[in-house]
C-alpha cells in the first residue's frame, strides 16, 4: 500500500515553484484531482492545500477559483461541507468584497438537514455578520453603497432571521450556537457606552456607521431589531424545556451583553433572578447544581462593572442565596460594591444607566436626515431618547408586585405564611432542597426583606398572579381602547423649510397665544384717574413661611449649586470656605454635588478638596465623645478618594492624590485601604507607592505602620506590584539605618519562612494559616526582598546558607534556579561570598556549587576564589563536580588528575566541563585541546574503563570547530611517539580520516611507523590497524605489502576482503617492484606460481650445477690423453 504524502508536505516540498502560473496550474490540478478522489480524506487534503495556495500563496486567485472550489457544495460529505463553511468564512475575512458571491451559499448551507453543518454554518454567519456590517461602514461615500451591498445586507437579514428560527431545533448543539450568534446580534446592533470594553479588530457596532451607511441600513430599526433579539434570548432564558448546557450559555451571552452594553443592566438582571426563583423542572440534581454555580460565577462577573454599583442589593443578595459567603464577596467584589450592598436604602427599581457614545447625526447638504420610525429625529447624543422609554418600561410586572409585597411581609403575616405551609410539607425533606438550600445570614434585613418579596413576585408573575400583572394588563386595555383620533394628533407635524425640506416637528397649540393676551395688562376707560401707589414697609415674618426639610434641601443644592458655577476658573478663599462648611453641614446630596464639581476639573479644584477635608476634621473634633472617632471626617475622605479612583483620568488624579495623602489633617485606615488598592493597579503602581514612601519619610508618627503596609507589597502576586514595592524599600534601606534594618528583618523573617510547613500568612491575607501548602511560586514570593537585598549586603548570604541546608527539596530546587541576578550582582571577589567558601555549611555543597558557576558562566575564576574552592575539595568535599566552575584556574596536573573523574558524570556534564576547558579563547586554559584529547588517551583503564573513556573522546571530534584537522594530526602525532602504544590510538585514527579525509596521506604515514613499531603485537592497536587499512583502500595496499609473512597471514584471516586488492596490487606492479617484495610475502599471495618458479629456479640451479661437472670430466680425461 502506498503512502499517503500529506498536501502541507507536498505544498513546501515544491516551494520553489513560485511563479503565478506554476501555482494556477497547480491548483488545477489539485482541483481535479479532488473532484475525482474516491476517499474524503485525499479530498479533503487536496482542498487544504488548494486554501493554502490561494490564500497565503496568490490571493489573486481566489477570485478565479472560487466558483470551482464553491462547487464542492454539491458534494455529499460532511467533512467536505464544513471545509467549504470554513473556506468561505476565512476567505471573507480576508477579502469583504467576495461577500455578495458566498452569501446565497450560506444561506443553502442553513437548510441542511446534518446538524453538524448547521453548527459550523451558524459558526461561520456568527463572524461574517460582523464583517459584513463593518465591509459596509468602511464605505467612503454614497456612491460606493451600490446595489450589491444592499442585496447583500438583505441576504444577511435573511440569514438572521433563519438563525433565529433555528431557537427551537431539536438539536443541542445547534441551540447553543444559535445563542452565540444572537448574542452578537445585540452587540453589532447597539450602541457601545461609556463603560463599554475596548472594541478588538473584528469588532464593529453602530457607533462606526457614517453618515451615508446609517441612511441606508436603518440605524433606528437596527437597534430596535437587536432589543427584539435580546427579549427573545431572555424569553428562551425563562423556559421551562431548556437543556442544562443550553441555560448556562444563554447566562453567559447575557451577562456578555450587559457588561458591554449597560443600558440592558436592568433587564439582564431580572432574567437571573426569575432563573434564580424558577429553575426548569427537567433538571436533575447534578444539573441544578451546575447552574447555580455557573450562575454564581457569572454574578460574580456582572458585579465588577460600574453600573452593576446601582444594583448592589440585589446582587449581593442573589449571591448569598446562592451559596457566597460574606467572606467570599469581600475577596471577589470591590470595596465600594459591599458598601453600597450594606447601605440601608430602598432598592431600586431604575438605576442611572451609563450614557451611550455620542453618535451626532448632522443634517446633509440637501437636508435629509435618517429620521426614525415614528417621524422623530435624534437632535443630541443616541440614548437620550432611549433613558425616558427605558425609564418608563422599567416598571414591569415584578417590580409592581414586589413593590406591593415589602410592606406586607411584616413578622405575623411571615409567620401564619409559614404555619399554614407547615401542613404541606413532606415528611422527608427532598434532596433537590437539600442540595440547593444555603442558610440565610441576614434574614429580618431591609435588603433581605426586598429581596424575597422579589423572588416572590417572579413566582406570582410566572403564574400570571399578582398586581403587577393586574396592573399591566389594565394598562394594555387602556392603550388599546385610545381613539384613533387622539393617536393622529399625537403625530408630530412635518414643517416645510424654505429649500423645501421637511422637518420633523411637534404641532403647535393654539393655548400659547392665548396665555400671551391673558398676559397682557388690562385696559382702563378714557378720562380715569390711576390711584397712586404707596409704599409698605417689608415684614419677612408676614410675607414668608417655614419651608419643610424637603424644600430646605431643594433650596441648598440650588444654592451651593450657583456658588460652584461662579468660580468656574478659581474660587477666592471666602468663597471654598462657604461651599466646604455647606458640605460639611448638609452632607448627602449636596456632598455628592460638590464630589461631581470636584472631579470635573481636579486640578483647579485641589484648593476646595483640602479645605473640605479640614472642615470635617475641625467639625468631628468638635463632636464630644464621638465613637468612632472622626467618623465624618473618615467617611469623608472615603467618598472623595473613591471618586477620584473611578471618576477622574490617571494623569489629573496622579496630583491631587498624592496632595491629599500628604497634606490631609489624618490618614484614615479608609484612605489607607484605598491607597492599597491604588497600588496594585498596574496603572497606578509607580505613583501609589511613592506615595506610600512619601508617608514613610514625611509622617512619623505611623511611620512603622506605612512601612509594613509597603514591605507586605513585596510579596503580592502582581509581578508588577512586587517589583516597584522592592525598588521602593530598597531607597528607603539607603537613607537610614533604621529603615535598613527593619527592611533587612522583614526579608530575613520570609526567608526562615521557607522552613515552616506552611507559607506565611501575608501571602494569603484572606485564608486561615496552615491551609496552603508551599508551591513554586510561594518561595520566589518569599525570597524576592531578600534577593534584592543580597548585592546590596554580602552578609546575608550566611543565612541563605543555613536556610538551604534544612530546607525540603523543592525549595532548594527552586533556591537554586532564583540565584542568578543576585549572585552576578554580589561578584566573585565578595570577602562575604569567599568566607562562605571558606567556611561552608554542611550539606550545603550544592548550593556553593551553583554560586560557583553563575560566577565563572562568563569570567574566568579569580585565583582567590580557586584557592578556596581547592582548600575546600582536598579538605572536605571530595565531589570532583566542585572542581568544574574553577577549572579553567587549576594546574595542568590538577586537571589530568581530575579527568578520571569527571568522564563519569553525566553526559551533560562532561560537555559543561570540555566547554570551559577548550573555550579559553587566547588567554589559554590550563590545557590545549590537543593535551586534552593526549590525555584522555592515556588514562589507565584501572581508574576509568575503556567505554567511558570513547565516549569522552567522542565528545571531543564533536566539536570540530576546535578539533580541526591540525590540532588532530598533533595529537595522533604526540600517541605515536608514546610506547606503548595507547589502546584507542586506532580508533582516534579511524575517527579523524572520518572527520577529515585529507589526513589520508598523514594516516599511511602513521600506519607505516606502526609497521616499524611492530603493531601485531598489541593486539587491541593490532585490531584497529586492520580497520584502518580496511578503510583507506587502496592507498593502504602499499603499506600492508610491507608487512612481514606472518602479520600478513593473520591480517588475511582478520579480513579477507583485503587479500584479492594486494593481489591486484602486486599485480599491477612492474617486474622490478616485485622484486623487493620478500618470497614468503609473495608466497601467501601466489603460493602455486611461486611453487612453480621455485621448482624452476632449483632446475635451473642444478642444470648450472651438473654443467661444470661435466667440463671438469672432459677436462680431467684430456689431460690423461696429453699424458
């Protein structure tokens, strides 16, 4: 079976191919191969690639190839179908205007039949919703908002619509999706306020229609549509079939919906409580639990926006309902959020919504305006109009029967209620109650009181009970039965200007003209004296009366109100007294006017805030016996402080914070609390705790206090805060000794800390002690004064020391790892760091090993240091890998003796030690590279076994950047001239041919004086000789001719391969070659031709031999015949 070549690898294996017709042609033919792949995995990758291609590749093409590609639709696979939902919402995002040719696809893509298209298509629709509206808001002119855009908006209503619809569908998933995708209806579909998240890239509201787009698309019926999609979220929030899965996003997409458009604050927060007192009844037990979890979380949530503050005692009271402790609220919500929650007043039932981004719509040239629905043209900022409908609205059937509820929930009707159930309950108490009841805390509270007459008046609305809903339905008949006629009147009329526009106006009565002539003075007969007029003495006592409590206030506010507006650019001094004692006198409404005044100006209006401050605290010390004490004066500077953190930029709050902390009569544990939250804001860290450090230095009296509040910032979670709060303590330590010394205590205190079981409280104000267990992050919390601490005083390092030695092992790891800055900072010539060497703690040689080598990582070891690290190993610690940070300082012999050693630690470890030893650069180390290499070589196998030693020296050809081929031919050099020859002096030959082939000629050479040194007798270098001859064929032939018989013989029975090449060899060698090779060489070679020329030889010996006999007999007998 072949493998399949997945189309990403496919796609970068041809990356060079990048020309436009080359990647054309490719996608051609990816297409046709896709349309006719029988398995929907090649398919699928062939499309991939096809995406690929186009889209990152030439997005030009895509226009080319989309019809092709949107092809696949037809295609009965559903993987194949949601690739093209994801093909077509990527390309969209990339290019808006292919809008108009997927839209209908989409729409197709709806009305499949396979829920998990479905899912992926209302996916899909969720994002291109969005790009939609924010392609036709980019239009520049009116021009550009051709009929295509229109069609396509109209497309894109339809599919809303269809989403919508899909509410009911049967299947789950599909419900939930359908959800999310309402959800961004709302958000696209409104106007953003004040309060409202930062918009990201993709988002887009109807803030950033221009005018030319808001003429077209209807902004008035946009957000009409959007309130619409939000009723029937709610609707489906409420109902009694939803799914448990379905009911907690639905939760969610509210709570989303609120927070970023707050002026559904109201409505949101009725939903959750109807949830709340009616869950559906299809849930189990397992289920009900979830949602209220959820529910809790997402309250939790809702409570941190700022408008949430006017909804505060029925949030708190949902979350005690559902489980949250007070101390649990205290840690989640804002201080001034349990504040308002605590305060005794009446809820209420419509809360000040913050006020929506001004979106003016100016009439155009030829004077059409985008009018409203109903004839009204917005004339100021959106949601002016909106607050009066909302307003009105607002009293809806709960809060009427809530309303009517309160008073009649007194003591005795509470009781004969809970008798007379008494007589219905069961005798078990249900497990449903029992999972989901939490004890009331507050029971008998106002706020308590309100909140059950609520949950009440959901249940009683729910069944269509209660005087709330008498009281809308008399409302609904009373609309219903207005004549006609009276409706028409209403109507506005349209005023025809002079260019010929119509405006949009009210029709005038005609009761103004006749108040005007009533107005007028009488007319008097001719010939009538006027009776003259005589002057009276004023009597204030006659002519004025006592005014009640409620115009008394009314009068107030006018008048410090007029006071405020007459110094609009500075107030004289008589003038800041007057509106402080007012302030200090009335307080309520009208402190709350003068806060507003203050903030809107803070610079200008510093001088009124202090003379305010010490109004109030000459007025309380006035008070005789007042518990507490300055409880005016605190609540006070509460209240401006709260303001000025939530009301007033960063920048103009900077200043006059920092004057009220510093010259305020008394700083009140309230300030205190707030100037804590001050400083663990990222924004205002910086300023926050040089205020603090000014308190420090310029207030003694707490100086102590103030200094504990910022020592316990070292140890806050925020990296920010911590760091900033370091840096101030660590100015303070310079200035006294004092501050040094409480600094130091503080640091030293967290250190120990690390030896309880348990961290320190300070890291976890909120928790009982001992309820937390130490982590990684809660020893670097503890240790980060002390670190800062530490390149400043050396001394502190003894402690580290002591603390590290009886600390568990988790926290020395992380000791270990937090050591780096401090220990750099400290350097190697610290008398402190080198009395530590000197006199070392037992058991804490690791940690002087770690300080060792952050101080030799990048500077050789000063020869102080290497003379107590030395002092130190031969006297006490024998662990060789004390030696490693201080190598580079010993003797040669120092280091040859410790190489035994150090080869038998851990890999890692072995290359730390070579990269200290070989990178001395040109101040050289205590050995070269080539003596390093010699010296592994000649370790005796009695100290270190042969394995190690291979695996050290192949650490050593690893590096070639030092190891060149020089430095190789020394060292293979050096091993030659030693006898006896080291056992790996072959395998260090083999090595470096490998490395560098260009040392073959010096290899022969070697191979040659081995020869000489006759090899065979060793037989490990014996064995290496014959691999290395083995791999330098046939430049080796040469030198194993030389060989003596025997070695020869024995070489051919190591490795035959190498007899048939000498044979060629000798071969090929010229007559007189041959002939200084010896006869028993040739004779292994040829043993059957040197035989027969052997025999040869011998004939011809004794053919010479019997010749002279001959001549001799011949000679003898011619002699005889002489004779």
């Amino acid at each position: 079976m072949s493998k399949v070549v997945p189309t990403a690898a496919q796609f970068f294996a041809d990356e060079g191919d990048t020309g436009p017709e080359d990647i054309s042609q490719r996608v051609v033919a990816l297409l046709n191969e896709a349309a006719t792949a029988a398995k929907e995995q090649h398919k699928i990758q062939n499309l991939r690639t096809v995406q690929e291609l186009i889209t990152q590749r030439d997005p030009g093409l895509l226009d080319n190839f989309l019809d092709e590609i949107l092809a696949f639709q037809n295609d009965r696979s559903v993987d194949v179908k949601k690739f093209l939902v994801g093909f077509m919402e990527a390309s969209c995002k990339r290019d808006p205007a292919i809008l108009p040719r997927v839209v209908a696809n989409i729409q197709l893509m709806l009305n499949e039949e396979n829920p998990n298209i479905q899912k992926r298509t209302i996916q899909a629709a969720t994002q291109l919703y969005k790009v939609c509206l924010k392609w036709l808001c980019a239009s520049k002119s009116t021009m550009s908002m051709d009929d295509l855009k229109k069609r396509t908006w109209n497309h894109f209503q339809q599919i809303r619509e269809t989403v919508s619809g899909l509410l009911d569908s049967y299947n789950d998933g599909v419900r939930t999706q359908v959800i999310k995708f309402m959800e961004t209806v709302v958000l696209c579909q409104t106007f953003p306020d004040v309060h409202s998240p930062p918009k990201r890239a993709d988002d887009v509201a109807l803030d950033d229609a221009p005018i030319h787009v808001a003429q077209v698309i209807k902004l008035t019926t946009l957000e009409q549509q959007a309130k619409k999609t939000l009723e029937n979220l709610v609707a489906y929030h409420g109902a009694k079939h939803i799914s448990s899965i379905n009911l907690m996003t639905c939760t969610q997409a509210l709570v989303i919906v609120a927070t970023s458009r707050a002026e559904f604050m109201p409505r949101v927060i009725a939903a959750l409580e109807k949830l709340h007192a009616n869950l559906p009844p299809t849930l189990s037990m397992s289920q009900v639990s979830s949602v209220r979890k959820h529910l809790k979380l997402q309250l939790l949530l809702l409570c941190k926006h700022p408008v949430a503050l006017n909804f505060a005692p029925q949030l708190t009271a949902l979350l005690s309902d559902l489980g949250a402790t007070p101390h649990e609220l205290a840690k989640q919500l804002p201080s001034k959020f349990i504040q308002e929650s605590t305060r005794k007043r009446t809820i209420p039932t419509e809360a000040p919504i913050a006020p929506k981004m001004p979106w003016m719509m100016p009439v155009s040239v030829g004077g059409i305006a985008d009018d409203d629905e109903d004839g009204e043209a917005d004339t100021g900022p959106r949601g002016v109009a909106y607050r009066a409908a909302d307003k009105d609205a607002s009293q809806s059937a709960i809060d009427i029967t809530a309303a009517d509820l309160t008073p009649r929930l007194t003591t005795l009707n509470v009781t004969d209620i809970v008798l007379v159930s008494m007589l219905r309950l069961p005798e078990a108490m249900p497990a449903p109650f029992k999972e989901t009841y939490t004890p009331i805390g507050s029971a008998g509270t106002e706020q308590q009181i309100s909140h059950l007459a609520r949950l009440m008046a959901s249940q009683m609305t729910e069944q269509n009970l209660g005087k709330g809903v008498e009281e809308m339905m008399r409302q609904a008949q009373i609309e219903m039965s207005q004549p006609q006629d009276n409706q028409d009147s209403a109507e506005p009329m349209q005023i025809e200007t002079i260019g010929g526009t119509k405006i949009p106006g009210s029709k005038k009565t005609t009761k103004e003209p006749e108040v005007r002539e009533e107005a007028l003075p009488p007319l008097l007969p001719s010939g009538a004296e006027i009776p003259k007029m005589r002057a009276l003495h004023l009597n204030l006592a006659e002519v004025t009366r006592p005014m009640n409590k409620e115009e008394l206030e009314s009068f107030m506010v006018s008048t410090v109100r007029r006071l405020l507006k007459t110094g609009l650019t500075k107030h004289s001094k008589a003038q800041l007294k007057t509106i402080a004692g007012v302030a200090t006198q009335q307080r309520g409404d009208i402190a709350e006017l003068i806060r507003e005044f203050i903030c809107k100006n803070v610079r200008a209006n510093s001088d009124l805030v202090m003379m305010w401050l010490f109004e109030e605290y000459t007025a309380d010390l006035a008070l005789p016996n007042s518990d507490p004490p300055l409880k005016n004066y605190s609540q006070c500077v509460h209240d401006i402080l709260m303001d000025l953190l939530i009301k007033v930029e960063t920048r103009d709050r900077d200043v006059i914070f920092q004057r009220v902390f510093m010259e305020a009569p008394v700083v009140t544990e309230n300030a205190i609390d707030i100037l804590q939250q001050y400083c663990q804001n990222e924004v205002s860290v910086n300023h926050g705790l040089h205020i603090l450090r000014s308190l420090i230095e310029y207030r003694p009296i707490r100086q102590k206090h103030y200094l504990e509040l910022l020592l316990q910032l070292t140890t806050n979670h925020m990296e920010e805060v911590r760091q900033q709060a370091v840096k101030q303590c660590l100015i303070l330590a310079q200035k006294s000794t004092e501050m040094k010394e409480a600094v130091e205590n503080y640091a030293l205190q967290h250190l120990r800390a690390l030896l309880e079981p348990s961290p320190p409280a300070t890291l976890y104000p909120n928790q009982q002690e001992g309820d937390n267990v130490w982590l990684e992050d809660d020893v670097k919390l503890c240790m980060t004064l002390y670190l800062a601490l530490l390149p400043v005083n050396h001394a502190l390092i003894h402690d580290l020391a002591h603390v590290y030695v009886a600390a568990p092992t988790d926290t020395k790891r992380t000791i270990l790892w937090s050591l780096e800055q401090p220990v750099k900072g400290m350097g190697m010539e610290s008398p402190e760091l080198l009395l530590l060497l000197e006199n070392c703690p037992k058991h804490a040689e690791t940690l002087i090993t770690r300080i060792l080598h952050l101080l030799t990582e990048q500077n050789a070891p000063s020869a102080e240091l290497v003379r107590r690290v030395r002092d130190l190993y031969h006297k006490r610690v024998g662990d060789v890998r004390f030696l490693i940070p201080v190598l580079t300082g010993l003797t040669y012999k120092e280091v040859v003796a410790a190489l035994p050693k150090l080869i038998k630690l851990n890999p890692n470890v072995i290359k730390e030690v070579f990269n200290r030893l070989l990178s001395c650069g040109e101040s050289g180390g205590p050995i070269s590279p080539a003596d390093l290499l010699v010296a592994l070589h000649n370790i005796e196998p009695s100290k270190c076994d042969v394995k190690t030693v291979i695996k050290a020296t192949a650490l050593c050809f690893a590096e070639r950047s030092v190891y060149t081929q020089d430095v190789l031919a020394l060292v293979l050099q050096q091993l030659m001239e030693q006898n006896p020859l080291p056992t790996l002096l072959m395998r260090s030959v083999i090595q470096s041919l490998t490395l560098y082939p260009r040392l073959l000629g010096f290899v022969m050479n070697i191979l040659q004086r081995l020869i000489s040194k006759q090899v065979w007798k060793q037989k490990k270098v014996w064995e290496g000789f014959i691999k290395c001859c083995e791999r330098a064929q046939p430049q080796s032939l040469h030198v194993i001719i030389q060989l003596p018989a025997e070695p020869l013989q024995e070489l051919f029975n190591e490795a035959p391969s190498l007899k048939e090449p000498l044979i060629q060899h000798v071969t090929s060698l010229t007559q007189h070659q041959r002939s200084h090779i010896p006869l028993s060489v040739l004779k292994i070679l040829f043993p059957e031709d040197v035989a027969s020329q052997v025999a040869t030889e011998k004939e011809a010996r004794v053919g010479e031999q019997q010749q002279p006999m001959e001549q001799d007999d011949s000679s003898q007998s011619s002699s005889r015949g002489r004779e």
